[in-house]
C-alpha cells in the first residue's frame, strides 16, 4: 500500500472514531436524544389516543382516570409519577385505538354461527 492511500486511511480511521466519542459523550450527558418529550405532551399524547379510541367505540375504563391522575401528580410536583402514569395512560389509548381498530376489520369472526 503506497504512503498516501495509508495517509487517507489512517485519517479515515481517526474522523470515524472522533465521531463515535463524541456521540457516546453526547449520549451519556443527555445532550443527545431521539427525541424528548415532556410529560405535558405525554399526557397530551395519551389523552388525544383516548378521544381516538373513543370516537369508534372502543376506549377503556381506566384511561381517563389515569390522565387524570398525571395531571394532578404534575401539578403536585411528582414529575416521575406524572410520568409513569401518562406512559401507561398513553399505552391503554393505543391498544383501545389498535383493539377498535382490529375489531372493525374483524367483527364477523365473533358472531355465532347457527
């Protein structure tokens, strides 16, 4: 391998490792993220799959309950709370959306056949 392609790939090799440090700093600070979401737009985000779910039929008992419930720990100061229960709030609204969903494509198979 002559001198100048060594060269090239010596700087190669560098700039893909100075790349990859930095990301790893990036991520291990938290200055790097997909994508952060604040427990407002949590809430936000379950309590908009739960109108969806509502609107064909299909919301669960509990979800409402549950959003409420973040709003207040929020408002109380319990971001972790607020959290956990917006994520399992927005986690019911999506199955209800996907089991509404599901149920209308699929409705005939539950009928009994005489």
């Amino acid at each position: 391998m002559d001198q100048l392609h060594e060269n090239k790939e010596k700087t190669m090799i560098s700039r893909i490792l100075f790349v990859a440090a930095l990301i790893a700093v990036m991520l291990s600070t938290g200055e790097l993220s997909a994508e952060v979401i604040t427990t407002k737009v949590l809430i936000e985000q379950a309590d908009a799959a739960r109108k969806e779910a509502a609107s064909i039929g299909y919301e669960w008992r509990d979800t409402a309950s549950l959003i409420t419930k973040a709003k207040e720990a929020l408002a109380n100061g319990q971001e972790e709370d607020a959290q956990k229960l917006a994520r399992k709030a927005l986690i019911e609204g999506q199955q209800a959306l996907e089991q509404g969903r599901l149920m209308s494509k699929q409705w005939e198979i539950y009928i009994p056949k005489s």
